[in-house]
C-alpha cells in the first residue's frame, strides 16, 4: 500500500489539474468586423434581374430574392485576375506551412468567439442573400460550423500527426508511418444554399491542414460571402498568419474554370452537369478532386413508427431551408399500413405553413434563391399530374405582393406517385414532397435504390434493427436511423455520395487529409545498430543460387505452418553459412610459402 498511494495521490492531482484547466477558458481575443454597410436599409430599390444567360456579365448583382431589394454588385473576375489571386495565396501558404496547432487553434477559438457572439447578425445577412428563414440559418449555418470548429479544436491536431502502422514480416527491423503534408492551395467553388456553412467548410480544414484556400462563391449568395470574408480576415490577421492566406472571389463559369486550372485540390459542390465539366478541367493538371453534385434522398417510413413525431421530422426534411435552398429528403416512401394516416397528419401541418419574406415576420419558408427556378418546380409538379399524381395539399402565400410570384414557390405533397415521374428522378431542389407507397422492406430498398444519385437516406422503424438492415442496403455515402441528417452533425464522419451524387469526402478525418499530400514513410527501427544489408546471394553478381535464396526467404516469412517457416529458416542459414565459406567467382587462392 506504501508503494500505490503516492501513485493515486498524483493521479487525482493530474485529473484535478485537468478539470481546472477544463473549467477555465483559454484567452481568446475578440475581433472587430465592420458590418455597417451589411445592416438592412429602408431606401432600397427593387432589382429586376435580366433572365437567362445574357445575366452573366462583368459583375455580380446582388439582391435580396424575398424581396428583391438591391444588395450591390462585385466584379467577375477573369481567369488572370484569378491566377493572380491563387499566386498570391501560394506564396502565403508556404509560410503558414510552418505555423504550430497552437497557432492554427487560435484561429478557431477566435473565429468560434465571434460567431457566438454575432449570430444573429451571421443569420441575418444568410436570411437576407438566400431567403431562408433566421431558424433555418441558425440550424444549417451556425451549428453546423461550430461543431466542425469544436472537431478540429479537439481532434484535428491529432488525425495530422504521422500515424505508425505494422511493418509486416520482412521489414520487423524498420518503422513504418505516414505523415501528412498541406497540399499547397485549395480551391473550393461552393454552392448557394449554405453561404456561410459553404464558405467555412473548406477554409476550416484547408487552414487548419497548413494550405491556403481559394473559394469562388455562387453567383446567388456573393454579397454574403464576401462579408463573411472579412470575419475571417480578421481572425487570420490577429494570429499573426500571413496576408492572401484566404481567398473570396467572385464571379461565373469563367472565373471557376480558372480557379480549377490554377490551384493543388479542387472541392466542388454543385450539379452532377457542371461536376464533369469540373472533372475535366481537373485532368489537365491532374490535380484531387473532391464533388458533391447532390441528391435524391429517400426517406422510408415503416409501419412502426411514432407517425406524429415522423411527420415533424418529415416536414424538417423536405423543407430543410427555405423554398429553394432546401438541400432534404426528395423522395418519400411510406408503408402502405400507415400510408393514409401519414399523409393526413402531413396535410394538417402543410397546411399551416405560410410563406412570405423571413424577416418581415414569423414564416416558415423563404424567397426561391435562383431566377427562373419556379418554373422548373412547377414543370415538375405539372409532368407528375399528367402522369397520374394528386396534390394532396399545398401551403399559402402570406403578404406577398402580385409581382412576387415567381421568387416564392408554396410547400406541394404530392400522392400516387411513381417511378415514371421527373419528380421522384430529378433533383427538384425545392418545397415539393412526393409520397410512394411500399409493402416490404425489399420493395422500399428496390425503389430507394433505383436512382442515379447516392447522397444520404433516413429509414424510419419502431424496431432500430431493422432500421440498420434497411439502410445498410441502400447505396448512398450517408445513413440516418430513425433521424434525419443527424450525420452532418457529426463531424468526425466523412460527407459525400456515390453515382451522381459525385465522390470523395469532406468533413471528418477523411476530409481533413484529403487537404494534405499523404507520404509513407519507413526508417530503421535500430538505428545505426541495424542497417539494411542486401544478402550476398543476391548480391551483385549475383550468384548461381540466388533465386534458391529467394525462394526459401519467401518461405521462411510467409511459409503456411510454423514449421515450415522454421524448416526454411533453417535451409536459409545454411546457404548463407555456405555461401559466406565460398570464394566469389573470378577469385583465385594463393598458398602461403
């Protein structure tokens, strides 16, 4: 007892160190962000927009689609203007290669500190460029940003470190790792629907990973993404990192083409159309490629469920964010026993929904982010009527005036839909919610699975096992058990689909080393007692028995039974013992006098 006691006292006196430190919080300096030309204003006027592609001009106006109220404008840049951006980022990039994880950290704290500090602001600048609600904002862009900041912060340093693996049997003398290295500068070109989220993502586990980042945001969230550059401007500059370390530009297909000419990895979300053509670009400089090009989600509802809670979670799901922004579920297959009763419990709360500005008041869904898009959901809608389908429901408009109607599209279920229809085979990207029918697992996978997209998937069941059997056979990169995008929310999982959903992950331990250059490195273990000596069979020349050399090795190390092994082991002794005996060929012994 002598001996274990002053063990257990210092035991206790580490873990109540380890508490202290845990209960007080490191100092993290607060940042300053000029927002004064981001606050709404009563005096602006109302944009109209010129439709089509003749829209792509050398500027990117900007505007608010719930209201249409003029944001301003930022330049289209031309691939020089792009080269140079990416040049520029190159060169802050091989210094902040050096910088510590402490430094990288404070990065994160600093940034952290500030988005707690102004989320509402962060919500309202989304709301305002998107048309999603403060709710949503919060849900899609806040959360999710801080969990990946509080990941990296707890585990990011860990997962960069070089990682020991086994050396096998023919190399028991060495040590074997992998060490991982930045990339160089990272090109990200993100999508609309997240402005916030989708400019963090990248630039977290780029900087953190010691690149640089270069993002193009979307022509339909520019203004937002460019403010919130400036939070992390500021956040580089109060550790100290270099200048040009972090790139916003802006502009069309041009400017994205540049930008996947000219940096190290590229990370694309967006359309499975323009992903190829990103993949393209890519293979002329063979550089990684990272897509996520959407989805068709399933979302499968047993006959065993707690049905009220399902439609909340159902309605969440396929109204994620606002009208268009809405990145949920897009197709629903419900058990034929609960089918009736689903679709009741999900009228009574479409109903309810009213759609109208997200700030002028409490509305659960926003303005369409994108020109035109309206008309694409309605064709929709239109193809799966003609083929049979009823709208079961359709949500209301609320302070709207005449001219709005195509910037808002009304929350639609659709029943007595099928395969045959574009609604359950093309990403719809909106407010719309078709209801199949299904009467056994197998069938619900066979419809769940017979899509060109593999993005996520939520199964639904009273029984969690068969929940987990389910979606274990559905071919997609990303599974829900009886949740829905749960899984985002982890950020220590990889994110990402298969088929036209695209390939390769971010987020997770996957994501943050697809940021580096991955080296396999192997050293002596014994150093220098222990070198590598090329055996004399096989030593140049190499001897008649050399081959008979190689083969007993290969025996001696991979033999079946231990007896083998130990059989060649020795065979292999003594050929080298005889070897050693014998003169090398072209030699001749001379006799002492």
């Amino acid at each position: 007892m002598a001996f274990w006691w002053p063990l257990l006292v210092l035991a206790a006196a580490y873990a109540l160190c380890r508490l202290l430190l845990f209960l007080i919080p490191p100092t993290v300096p607060s940042i300053d962000v000029d927002a004064s030309d981001v606050l709404a204003k009563e005096d602006s006027f109302i944009y109209i927009p010129r439709k089509g592609k003749a829209a792509q001009t050398d500027k990117v106006q900007c505007y608010e689609p719930a209201t249409m109220k003029y944001l301003g404008y930022f330049p289209a840049l031309a691939p020089d203007e792009v080269k140079e951006h990416v040049e520029q980022a190159r060169k802050a990039q091989k210094i902040w290669a050096k910088s510590s994880f402490k430094q990288r950290r404070q990065f994160l704290r600093i940034l952290l500190k500030y988005i707690l500090e102004h989320q509402d602001l962060i919500c309202e600048v989304s709301s305002r460029d998107t048309g999603k609600t403060m709710v949503d904002a919060s849900l899609g862009e806040i959360m999710t940003t801080c969990e990946k900041i509080t990941w990296l912060l707890d585990e990011g340093e860990k997962w960069l470190k070089p990682e020991y693996r086994s050396t096998g049997r023919s190399m028991l003398h060495k040590r074997a790792k992998v060490e991982f290295y930045p990339l160089g500068v990272i090109g990200a070109i993100v999508s609309w629907n997240y402005p916030f989220h989708n400019v963090f993502n990248p630039m977290l586990a780029a900087v953190f990973s010691g690149n640089a980042a270069v993002i193009k945001v979307s022509e339909h969230a520019t203004w937002s993404g460019c403010f919130y550059f400036r939070i992390i401007q500021a956040a580089l500059s109060a550790v100290g990192a270099p200048e040009n370390l972090v790139h916003i530009i802006t502009g069309f297909a041009e400017t994205g083409q540049a930008l996947v000419s000219s940096v190290d990895k590229i990370i694309f979300v967006g359309s499975p159309g323009v992903g190829r053509m990103i993949m393209q670009r890519a293979s002329e400089t063979l550089i990684p490629v990272t897509l996520e090009l959407g989805g068709k989600d399933s979302f499968i509802v047993c006959e065993d469920v707690d049905l009220p809670n399902v439609v909340q979670v159902a309605v969440r799901a396929a109204l994620q964010s606002s009208g268009q922004n809405c990145a949920g579920a897009e197709r629903f297959y419900v058990h034929n026993d609960i089918y009736s009763a689903f679709v009741s419990q999900l009228v009574k709360i479409v109903k309810s929904i009213c759609v109208g500005p997200p700030l002028a008041g409490r509305y659960d869904m926003g303005a369409i982010c994108m020109i035109e898009h309206s008309e694409k959901l309605q064709n929709l809608v239109n193809d799966a009527l003609d083929k049979g389908a009823e709208i079961a429901v359709r949500g209301s408009f609320g302070n709207l005036g005449e001219d709005a109607v195509d910037q808002f599209f009304p929350p639609t279920v659709l029943v007595n839909v099928n395969h045959t229809m574009k609604i359950m085979q093309e990403e719809a990207f909106g407010p719309i919610l078709p209801i199949m029918k299904f009467s056994s697992d197998e069938e619900a996978i066979k419809l769940a699975n017979d899509s060109k997209y593999g993005l996520g998937c939520a199964v639904f069941s009273g029984n969690q096992k068969r929940a987990i059997r389910i979606a274990s056979q559905l071919h997609c990169g990303v599974a829900a058990i009886n949740d829905f995008a749960s899984s985002y929310m982890c950020q220590s999982l990889p994110f990402g689909g298969v088929k036209d959903s695209g390939f390769g992950r971010f987020a997770g331990v996957e994501g943050l080393r697809a940021c580096c250059l991955v080296k396999a490195v192997v050293e002596d273990r014994f150093w220098p007692y222990i070198k590598t000596m090329i055996p004399k069979p096989i030593q140049y020349p190499v001897s008649d028995h050399g081959f008979e050399f190689q083969e007993l090795l290969v025996e001696t190390l991979y033999g079946y039974s231990v007896w083998d092994r130990l059989r060649s082991l020795v065979n292999l002794v003594k050929m080298i013992t005889e070897q050693n005996s014998t003169p090398a060929p072209g030699t001749t012994t001379k006799k002492r006098r």
